[in-house]
C-alpha cells in the first residue's frame, strides 16, 4: 500500500494478496492485480466527524484497536471490534452495504487499510479517521476507559 503524488491509495500484487487474507471468505471477488483509492474518498478529518455527530446523522463509529490499546479512551457511541473480526462481524456493525461506518485506530494507517478492503468488497460508506484516535485526543473527543 503506498500513495501516490495525485493523493491516491494504491494496492498492488501481494498487497491485494494481503487485504483477500483480512477479508477471508468475502475477499475471492478482489481485483486480480491493482486497485487504487482517493485518499480523500476514504478518509474524513475530525472536524468533518464533529460535523456529522452534533448533526445527529452520526455515523455508526468502530473502534478497531486490538483491547491492549483501548486504556487511551474511546469516542462515545463508539463499538468496539478488533480489526481482524470486522468482516465477521459485518452483520451487526452494519445495517448494509450503504450503511455509514467510520473506522478508527491509534493512528489512522490500519482503519485506511481495513476502510480500502471493505470499499472494495461493496460498503461504500466506510471511511477511516484521519489520524485516528491519537487526533481526537487533540480536539478533546475522547471518552476516558472507567
């Protein structure tokens, strides 16, 4: 997975080979050999997010952290589901394909990963935080772990 210059994500070779692995049994239908991403397509910045929450047409927020790292906090509302369960769980983390999911990590890099390989299986409504939980901490968002 690297950027390119015009801010795309691109997937090649066994980079696609690695994102069929994360989705399992719904990855057979990847693109054989290259796929690529807007970046600003898969990705919404915190101010865009604190938009959408206080609008009431709040996305539905999936924390995907492994549970070593949740002690920082989570954003309220949020449900938590380790990366490697998501296509698992697809069924009760969204209502369907069009559903409107915001994926987030410590940093923002693995949430972009996960939010590239469930575009490309159909769910054209996920998108990862850019910066992860590490920006809404910045911007004060995070609710504490109890």
């Amino acid at each position: 997975m690297h950027t390119d210059s015009n801010r795309k994500l691109v997937f090649k070779g066994l980079e696609l080979a690695a994102l069929r692995q994360l989705l399992g049994p719904l990855g057979g239908d990847l693109p054989g050999f290259h796929a690529e991403f807007v970046l600003d397509e898969l990705e919404i910045d915190v101010d865009d997010l604190q938009r959408q929450l206080t609008s009431g047409e709040a996305p539905v927020l999936v924390d995907i952290r492994e549970p070593d790292e949740l002690s920082s906090g989570m954003l309220e509302d949020a449900r938590h589901v380790r990366m490697n369960e998501v296509v698992f769980r697809l069924g009760e983390i969204a209502a369907d394909k069009t559903s409107e999911m915001v994926l987030y990590c410590r940093s923002g890099h693995r949430s972009l990963y996960l939010a590239a390989a469930l575009q490309l299986i159909g769910y054209g409504n996920v998108r990862s935080l850019r910066g992860g939980i590490r920006m809404c901490q910045r911007y004060g968002m995070v609710r504490r772990a109890s």
